[in-house]
C-alpha cells in the first residue's frame, strides 16, 4: 500500500535552500577544519585549538585509546593522541563530533538518522581498510556526510520528512525515489550545498552530486571506488539494523558493490563480522 504524503501549504513545491536554513558547524569545528586547510599545519597548534574545548579534547582522547583506531597503549595527553590517529583522522573526529549540534531536536526520527550517518562513516572506514581502494579517512568523512541533507529536510519540514521515511521504511523503495515525488530532487543536492558551506574539499561536495550517478561515476574511478565502499556500508548497516527499524538481513543484497572494489565475494561474511563489531564497540564512541 502507497501512502501519499500532502505537502500542500509546505511551500515544497518552492523549496529553496536558504543559507541561513543550512546547519552550522561549532565554532571550534571550523577552526580546526580552517587549521587543517594550512600544509603547515602541526601538532602543537591542533593542540591549542582542542585544549580550548574540553569536551572535544576527552573524546579525542577516548577515541584515541578506543580498538576502532587501534588503542593497544593507553593515551593520556592530546600529543599522544594526536599522534596515534593521524591528523585526517582528528578532523573526521571533530567533524563527527559536530555532527549532533546539526539536529533541532533530537527524537526517534534524529536517532534513526544519526545512527544511519555514524554507522555508515564506521563501516565505510572499515570496508576501506580492506579493499584499500579507498582511503579510510576520505571514506569515514564521505560516509558520514553523504545523508547529511536528510538532516536539513528533517529539521525545516519534518512532518513531511516523517511520512517519507514511513514510506522507505514500510515499502522498501529508496530515500532518493520519494524525495524526487515530493522535493523534485534528493538530499544529495542539499548535502552537497551543506559541504560546499562548510569549506570541505570540492571532492566531496562532487561525491554528494554524482552519489546516484553512475554514468558520472564511470569516468572517474577514484570517485567511483569511494561511493561503491560507501554504499556498500549503507548496505551493510541496514542489514545488521544500524539506523533502520529492525535488520534487512538477507533480503539486503550487495549488487556489484565488492566487484567494484575489488572484494571476493568469500570475504564478504567476514567483512560484514568486522563491521558489526566496530559499530558495537565504536558507535557509542559519538
């Protein structure tokens, strides 16, 4: 059964996307992300920036010590910490730490959506370690940030957007196909305006505009290599149930995504192990 969704008096059939509509990232967020822009960048003036927001420096320092990257040794100071993760690895920290202060309010419906984004930037990363096809960092980040126009249509119409994740949910047909029925385009364009916003590499914001496109995507490999892991992390989380009602389970299938990259189709029972495992021991980490 089709439910229809009335956007009469929502003004959709006018959506625009107003700069001020779009979510901010926290001051201490755009700092660091400005920081990481610089090639002189370095540890020490990370460090004075992070110092300055304790909650962000404890969760760095958690996460540093956490099994998702690799905490075997205990990390007590922000050097220590630092060091151990990287720096492209602190920004996509910082980012995903941020990433709460984007939501109006948060209910059953921002849960759902916040799990769906973490989980896919944690499998993403995970997939990416092993198919080496993609690099980690630019896949957490792209996992991450992918969906992140689902949180703006939430935010300024969300009665709408309740019905339409009803629909997604209860006649399994994508986000993308109810958007273009009710919007006149997907998410993906919005989150690629956000990104744009939000002073990110203009590799990302072509990530969220060619997202569905794979015509696009066929001519460049690199980009076509990183949506294929990301999507294949989507799956992945909603089969295990990371940000949907309850798990696909096996009517979730793969498609092509680990020929893409690469994957044997053997390793995939494993990979999909590994995943569950980093989203049970590092989901809780955000």
């Amino acid at each position: 059964m089709t439910t229809t969704i009335d956007t009469q008096g929502t003004g959709l059939n006018q959506f625009e996307i107003k700069a001020a509509e779009l979510p901010v990232l926290p001051v201490t967020a755009q700092k660091v992300l400005g920081l990481m822009s610089d090639p002189d960048v370095s540890i020490e003036k990370l460090k004075r920036l992070v110092v300055a927001d304790p909650g962000l420096a404890t969760k760095i320092l958690k996460i540093a010590n956490s099994a998702f990257y690799g905490g075997n040794r205990n990390i007590e100071n922000l050097n220590q910490a630092i060091l151990r993760l990287g720096l492209n690895s602190v920004r996509s920290i910082v980012v995903a730490t941020s990433m709460k202060n984007t939501y109006k309010k948060f209910g059953l419906t921002e849960k759902l959506l916040w799990e769906q984004l973490i989980g896919s930037a944690m499998a993403s990363s995970t997939i990416a370690r092993q198919a080496r096809t993609a690099d980690p960092e630019d896949a957490f980040i792209g996992g991450l940030l992918h969906d992140i126009g689902k949180v703006v249509l939430n935010n300024e119409y969300p009665d709408v957007f309740a019905k339409i994740m009803e629909r997604v949910y209860n006649e399994s047909i994508s986000f993308e196909s109810v958007e273009q029925e009710v919007f006149g385009f997907s998410h993906r364009m919005i989150g690629a305006t956000v990104v744009r916003k939000w002073d990110f590499p203009e590799s990302l914001e072509m990530l969220l505009q060619n997202f569905d496109n794979q015509e696009a995507l066929s001519s460049n490999q690199e980009l076509n290599n990183l949506v294929a892991v990301i999507k294949l992390g989507d799956k992945m989380c909603q089969k295990i149930g990371m940000g949907w009602r309850k798990p696909g389970g096996d009517e979730v299938t793969y498609d092509d995504l680990p020929e893409i990259i690469g994957l044997d189709v053997g390793a995939l029972d494993g990979l999909l192990d590994n995943v569950k495992i980093v989203l049970e021991d590092g989901a809780t980490l955000y």
